[in-house]
C-alpha cells in the first residue's frame, strides 16, 4: 500500500494528463494548455510583458521548456520579443494585439471546458482544493 500523499500526486498527475488532452483536443483557438496558461499569465502580467526566466517560474517550466513554447506563439504572432533599454542581456516577452484577442475568445472555450471538468456543484470542495494547491506552490491566481 502507498502514502496518502503519493496516491495524491498519482492522482494531480492523472488531472494534469485528462486537462491537457481536453484542451488539446478541444484545439481552444489552435492553443494547447501550456499555451493558454503562458497567455493568460502574460496578459494579466504589468504591462502584458515578462522575462522569459519570469514566465518559466511562473508556469514551472524550465528556461529552455519556455523557450520552446514560445517559438511557436511568436511564429504566429501571438507574442513577440522586446529588448530591455538598459540591459541588453534581458529581453522581455510580450503578448501581441493578436495574442490578446485570441486569448479573449480562448478564455470563453476554456471556461466551458473547465465548467465540463470541474461541475459547479462542487465550489466548496473546489475552492479547498484550489487552496490547497496554492500552499504547495501553486502560484497563479
């Protein structure tokens, strides 16, 4: 028998996998999870701009896992590079007009599909296990 702590990683584990093939077959707007949550993040950031070593502590991803995942969305114009004035070593990341309009209708199949995953009937429960997530590192609100 294992640890109730295991099982419960076992079982995010498993969610992440379902999240992601729902998303990703649901194709919302052409943009797979990772995608969304990277413009989510990046629209709700000051000034819909962040370093590229900001966005991947913020998703959990590594530098280079961002990186990949952003040659593609720059690609097709979703988000694009900005240089720092003072340091030319840092470069920002920063969401594009497109990439802000096709986050705003992807918002809308991505609510309809978290309301299909998580049912409203369970907002308490919901809310605890939100929570819960936050304090083991969960850092997006």
């Amino acid at each position: 028998m294992i640890s109730t702590e295991l099982l419960f990683l076992i079982n995010i584990n498993k969610l992440q996998s379902v999240i992601a093939r729902k998303f990703d077959s649901l194709s919302v707007h052409g943009l797979g999870m990772n995608d969304f949550v990277i413009l989510y993040i990046l629209y709700h950031s000051s000034e819909s701009k962040m370093r590229r070593i900001d966005l991947a502590e913020k998703t959990g991803l590594t530098a280079s896992g961002i990186t990949r995942l952003l040659n593609p969305l720059e690609k097709i114009g979703l988000v694009s590079r900005e240089a720092n004035e003072r340091d030319a070593r840092v470069s920002y990341v920063v969401i594009t007009e497109i990439g802000k309009k096709v986050f705003g209708e992807a918002l809308k199949t991505a609510e309809n599909i978290s309301q299909e995953i998580l049912s409203p009937k369970k907002s308490k429960a919901l809310q605890a296990a939100s929570e819960f997530i936050h304090q083991l590192g969960g850092n997006i609100q």
